[in-house]
C-alpha cells in the first residue's frame, strides 16, 4: 500500500469479533451523501490492507422527491481479509436513511443483521412518501433484525452548533455521522477520511464535517448498545506491491493513456456525455501532461467521427458511449471497417432498451456489437472480466486495433465502470509495448495492399510525400483503393475484411477452464459476471460437483479451442445479464445445447443464484 492507516488499539480490538468479510451497505436519497460515504469507507478499508468490491447503486430518476422510493441511492462495499470477488449476496449492516431507503433495501440484510435507521425521519410524511402505511420501528416487522435507531439530524445540529453553518448545510453533515459510527463498529481510522474533508471542503462546511464524523465515532463508543456490535476484519494477505482503489471507468482511461504510451502514437478522444461512460471523457480530460487530446462533441456522431478523422491522422483513437449512443454510432463505426482504419470504442452497457434504466447494468449490446452494422461488417469485440481487468482490456483492444487496421468494441457494463477493487499498479516493464510505424516509403505504395500475416493494410498519414490516397464509404477496388463498383471486387474485399477480423484468433490464447477440467458442468460467461461464477465455483466443488469455468475475454473471435473444451462436459450453463445472447451465439457455431440463464433486473449475479441453478442444472 502506499499509504497505512493502523489498526485500532490492541485493547479496543480485544473486545471485538473478529470476522472474515462483512458487507455494509448505505442507502437514502440521492441527496443524502451515500455514495461520499460508501467511497470514504471503500477507501479506508482499501488502506487498511482489505481485499474489497462495491457496487455503487445509483436512481434512475434525475431528479426524483426527496424521500421517494425512486430516489433511493446506495453504495454496498464487501471487505474482507480474504480474496473477495462479489460486493456480497446479503448485507450484514444495513444504514438507512430514511423510511424509502429501509423498504428498497431491507430484503438483503441478514436475519440478526445490523439495521441503523435515521430515526428523525421516520415521520408521517416520511411513510407517505415511501407508501409505507405503519411506523416499521414500532409494528414489529423489524424484529428480525438488531435494529439501532439514531436520531442522526438532532446528533449532527448538536454537533455542528458552534460552527454557524445554516440549517440546509448541517443536514448535508450527517452522512458523516453514520459514517463515523461505522468507523468505530468495524474498529477504522478516522484519518484518511479527515484529510479527504481537508482537501474536498473548505471552512465551516469542512469543520461541520469533520466535527460530525468525531461525533458519530464517538456516539458508538459512548453508548453501550454497541459494545455487542463492535467487529474486526483484518487486514488481507494480497501479493506485495502498491495498489490503489480503481473503478472500471478510471481503469480504462488509465488503459488507453498506458496503450497511448506503450504504442508511441497521441490519444485522441472523442465523445458525448451519456451515463455511465461520462467519467472515461472526465478522466482523460485530466491527462493533457500525456498528451492526451479529449473532445466533447455535440452529439454521438461527430464524437465517432472525430474520433475516426484523428486515426486518419495518425492518433490512437477512441469513443466512448453506452447502448443507445452505440447505435447512434454504427453507420460511422461501419466508415471505420470499410476504410479500415484502427478505432477502439468503449460501449459502458446499461439496461434499456431506449433510455432505459441508464443507472442499472445490463450485457444486452453483445449482439449489437458483434452483429449491429449494415451489410457485411465484423469486428474485434472485447470484455473486461472486473474493474481493474478493465486496464488490461483498454491496452489489448488497442493492440489488436493498431496491429489490424481495425475498429474494435470494449464490451463494459455499469457494474464494472461504478464498482472498484484494490488493483495492484503494475510496473512499466509488465505492460506490453507494440510500437506503431507508418508508411513513409512511396516505392510501390497502393492503399490497400495488406500484411500476408495480418491483412492490414498499410497506415499512410496524411501529407507524408508520395502517398497521396482517398479514403470513403464507397466500395474500393482491392490494393489500389479507387472506387470500384464490380461485384466480384466487392465480394473479394467483404470477404478480405472478414478474413482480417477472423484472423485475430491468433491472438486470442485458448481457454484453460478454473476448476475441473472436466465433468458435470461448465459455466460458460463474459464480462462482469465474473465475480459471482467464480465464488460459486469453490463451494459447488466441496460438495464433490465436477464444475468448470470458462471466462471469455474474446467474444469475436472466439477462442479457437473453445468448442473442444466445452465437449469436455455434461452441460454447459451460460448466464448473462440479458436474454441469451452469448448462448445463442454458442449454440450457431458449435451447435452445442447450451442453457441460457438469463436475468434483466438491472442488478448483478448473486453468488447464490449461481449455484443454485448449477445444482439445478446437474440433476
């Protein structure tokens, strides 16, 4: 790590329970901070030296009532001394912020749960809001849980008096009073989050912080009700080096300005601002000491055509969108295979169809990706596996672009971009360099004569003396790249470029299956539903199950022994967060009876749901 925070005394840690993980989640209104403090306590616990996941949650509505169920926003983070790969099925702290956020949230957390709720806003007008018709901290429908109610409004007015903060500005605080009060129940350091306030605020709304968060600390260890609810988590063993919190939309920025740097050439980006890809446009826009050029265009079309006029120009190049602004895209993502020219687009998914849920996390662009452009028109088609496989996937994509002469699409998802993992910083030396050079010499130049090992056609720059050529959507005739309409040139340039894409699979390493090699079953999967197959994995195997896993990275080209292995087994289960895409797929060119498992919800694989429908599937 690069920066410690210490562990709690040794007598305070004495009096605690110590747990392998535990999973906290805060919730209430959009308003009400939860993502500040779901980050703050990410952060600490990342410092601490816990293996961690989160899953940000945020309201689909802009702009919903204050108090209204679709309003409601939580941040979930699972820490743990061990290695962790899900944000956690249950929740074994549960902070409500008021009644909407108890009703959304309360079917997650575990019976004996901790459950601390706003108390001063469980008022009559509260429950009509969330259309709750009894008062759920006197009706018994919480007696399941060990519920604390803290009148955390009164708390944080009493502890942010002195300050002459209005009253507006004071209910701002108490966020960081139940932070606080997390802080003490898990036994954290105060300190990084002291410094963030430091560096975030400034005067009194930085002193009413600050205040607030001592407060709801000291409020814990003041009260003897949360003596029986104070836990440790220690620290996790995870391999040395220096790490930071990533999220996946931070991961791939930092990807393409490490691909930018590793292939020699300029980053260029050109995007519009659409949830959840918006933060990739606001990262890069901090990189101009790298030479890193960010253009927010007026609308999706002239951001993938900007961004396609920069590779002309010699840039690695690159869009960021999400669904709909994907489709928005095609016609110009389809100018980018016919003039062969390299282009990594980033599509963050989300549910739709339409606008959707912008905020909730869908696998649904798969078949858009693979299939969503008119005529004959393929592509290299990529996904991130978690957060920081995110960096890895920005540097491939942008490798096999340069190396092609090819668009390529990064399949992400909300889930990826909002969740973060502690990722260990590698080394310069651990990133692959693939240095880019252009044509220059004139002797025999033509366009669009191709590499026999690769089909790419050669990158000429614009200006470079004696390789003048056009480039445009209409059909050009093979080497020469002048216009030609003969049908028998365009079938032999269709069936060029299809070979180029196919091509790729050389590059693409086979699958070697996690778990058994053979038997029962293989889950088959792609993108962020990584975590929850992969903790499945474990516990079906224990209970003598022959389980395998196959995680793809390449969706087009597929790996080439991909249909081999699978024959390895019984079944083969293929759960995605959509109708089936990636199984129908499977079943057309393997013709393998592969059983989809689908799911719309707008939420993520549970650990559990996963192994209940392996059990399923193998009786």
């Amino acid at each position: 790590m690069s920066t410690a925070i210490a562990p709690p005394p040794a007598e305070d840690r004495t009096r605690r329970k110590r747990l392998q993980n535990a999973v906290i989640r805060f919730c209430g209104d959009s308003g009400d901070g939860m993502q500040v403090t779901g980050s703050q306590f990410t952060n600490t616990a990342a410092l601490f030296g816990n293996d961690l996941s989160t899953f940000p949650d945020f309201p689909a509505e802009i702009r919903a009532p204050q108090g209204t169920l679709p309003g409601v926003s939580g941040f979930q983070v699972n820490f743990s001394s061990t290695e962790v790969f899900t944000p956690g099925d249950s929740v074994d702290v549960l902070i409500a912020m008021n009644p909407a956020a108890l009703k959304t949230n309360i079917g997650d957390l575990k019976t004996g749960g901790i459950l601390i709720v706003n108390s001063d806003s469980f008022t009559d007008v509260d429950f009509k809001k969330a259309k709750i018709t009894s008062n759920p901290l006197e009706d018994g429908s919480l007696s399941g849980y060990r519920v604390f109610p803290v009148d955390l409004l009164k708390l944080t007015k009493a502890a942010t008096k002195d300050t002459g903060l209005d009253a507006k500005s004071v209910d701002r605080s108490k966020n960081f009073f139940a932070l606080g009060m997390c802080y003490w129940l898990f036994g954290r350091s105060m300190d990084g989050t002291l410094r963030w306030i430091d560096s975030k605020f400034k005067g009194q709304v930085a002193e009413a912080n600050k205040l607030t968060l001592k407060a709801g600390y000291a409020y814990c260890d003041a009260t003897e009700a949360y003596q029986t609810a104070a836990y440790e988590v220690a620290p996790a063993k995870l391999p040395a080096g220096t790490y930071r919190n990533l999220s996946g939309n931070n991961a791939l920025a930092m990807g393409l300005v490490a691909a930018s740097e590793r292939c020699g050439l300029p980053l260029f980006l050109g995007s519009y601002p659409i949830t959840p890809a918006s933060d990739i446009l606001h990262e890069l826009s901090m990189y101009k000491s790298f030479g890193v050029v960010s253009f927010q265009a007026e609308d999706e079309i002239a951001a993938v055509t900007s961004a396609i006029g920069a590779a002309y120009g010699g840039c690695l190049a690159t869009t960021t969108t999400s669904g709909p602004g994907m489709a928005l895209k095609m016609e110009a993502i389809g100018l980018a295979i016919a003039v062969e020219l390299p282009l990594v687009v980033v599509d963050i998914q989300r549910g739709g169809p339409s606008t959707g849920l912008p905020t909730k996390t869908e696998q649904a662009d798969l078949f858009q990706a693979i299939f969503g452009r008119n005529s004959e028109a393929p592509l290299p088609v990529l996904a991130p596996a978690t957060p920081g496989d995110c960096f890895w996937v920005a540097l491939e994509a942008s490798r096999i672009a340069l190396k092609y002469m090819t668009p390529v699409i990064i399949l992400s998802d909300g889930y990826l971009a909002n969740g973060a993992e502690p990722w260990r910083v590698p080394s310069v030396d651990e990133l692959p360099a693939f240095p880019t050079k252009f044509r220059t010499d004139p002797e025999g130049f033509k366009p669009f004569m191709r590499d026999p090992a690769t089909l790419a056609r050669p990158w000429a720059v614009p200006g470079t003396p004696g390789l003048e050529h056009r480039i445009g959507g209409i059909e050009k005739q093979d080497v020469t790249g002048n216009i030609n309409y003969e049908p028998a040139n365009h079938d032999k340039m269709v069936r060029l470029r299809a070979a180029k894409v196919a091509g790729v699979v050389q590059d693409v390493p086979d699958v070697v299956p996690a778990g058994d090699p053979e038997g029962d079953v293989v889950i088959v999967g792609w993108g962020s539903t990584y975590g929850s197959i992969t903790s499945a994995l474990a516990p079906l195997r224990a209970k003598g199950h022959k389980v395998g896993h196959i995680h793809l990275r390449h969706l087009n080209p597929l790996p080439k022994n991909l249909g081999e292995v699978m024959k390895r087994y019984k079944k083969v289960l293929v759960p995605e967060i959509n109708l089936g895409q990636l199984a129908f797929i499977l079943r057309s060119i393997y013709l393998v009876d592969a059983i989809s498992y689908a799911k719309v919800e707008g939420k993520p694989f549970k650990q559990s749901e996963i192994e209940t429908k392996v059990l399923e599937v193998i009786k």
